[in-house]
C-alpha cells in the first residue's frame, strides 16, 4: 500500500518538475502521461492474453500501467519477471 503511494507521488513529483522546467504547457504534458499509462495497458493487456496458458497473470493498474507505459516492452518484461521469480 505505502509503496504504491509512494510510487505515484515520485511519478506525479517528476510531472511537476517536467512541467515547470519545461517549455511545454502542462496540459500537454497530462495528455503524454495519460496516453503512456493507456499504452502501458494496452502492453499488458497483450502480455495476460498470451500468457495465460502459461501461468502468468500482471495484474492492470496505475502503477504497472505506469511502469509498462514509461518504460515500454523492457517495463513489460521487468513485470513478467518480477510476477514468476519474486512474487511466485
């Protein structure tokens, strides 16, 4: 609970920093966050609907939607991973 808070206040921080150092409106910026959480979605949409046979089940939400949009496939990978060795 407190690490996925924690997780979404450094992301929303880093949006803040991004927007005033930034010679983009913040508006824009929101609208490249929103379209990168819904493409980190749409990555693990794909990865539960081919995976499924096998086990492997990443559940979809802001944080690993966030994780999967930023980093794109690497994120995606990074998830499968930490679901089958760590999280078993």
């Amino acid at each position: 609970m407190y690490i996925a808070g924690g997780a979404i206040l450094f992301i929303l921080l880093i949006s803040l920093l991004a927007s005033i150092s930034s010679p983009a409106s913040p508006l824009k910026l929101t609208g490249i966050v929103f379209v990168k959480l819904a493409a980190g979605a749409c990555f693990l949409f794909l990865l539960n609907s081919f995976s499924g046979d096998y086990g492997l089940h990443v559940p979809i939400n802001i944080v690993t939607s966030a994780v999967a949009g930023i980093l794109g496939i690497a994120g995606v990978a990074a998830l499968a991973i930490i679901q089958l060795w760590i999280i078993g």
